[in-house]
C-alpha cells in the first residue's frame, strides 16, 4: 500500500508532436522495510489526463489517501484503488 502525498498538474508537448499532453504527477509513499532500512520511500509517477477518465480518478481527492496501485509489464500505473477513506 502507499500513501498519495502530493499531487502536480502536469502539461509537456512531446518532440515528435505537436498536441499538448497533460496529466498529473502522483507522488506516493511507503514505509522501507525494516530489514532494508527506515524511513519512507517516495515514487512519481505520471497519469496523463485521458488515463485519469479512463481510471475513475480525481486527483484532487487523492490526497492523503491510501491507494493500491497495479503497474503493466511497462512499468506504467493501469490500476489505482483507493482502499481508504
């Protein structure tokens, strides 16, 4: 499980482009197990726009929120729970 600490709206236009992409970047957080260290890690990861509809996702509720997150074989987020209130 991790944690949403932050949320950032995000908009970049790709070089081999010309449509603007925009999105958020999610940054999410979780306890280091013990045996390998203390303290939190901490991931970005991006959501483009289309992929939040797609999902179901507010980003604006989001935060503080404890969320599952299942990631395809390119390391890209395709599920994102919220298993908290």
């Amino acid at each position: 499980m991790r944690s949403v600490i932050g949320v950032e709206t995000v908009a970049f236009t790709p070089k081999d482009a010309t449509e603007k992409i925009t999105g958020v970047a999610i940054y999410l957080a979780h306890e280091i197990p013990a045996e390998m260290g203390t303290g939190l890690s901490v991931e970005r990861h991006f959501l483009s726009t289309a992929k939040m509809v797609r999902l179901g996702i507010d980003p604006d509720t989001l935060i503080g929120k404890t969320v599952r997150v299942s990631f395809n074989h390119y390391g890209k987020i395709f599920r994102l729970e919220v298993v908290d209130n």
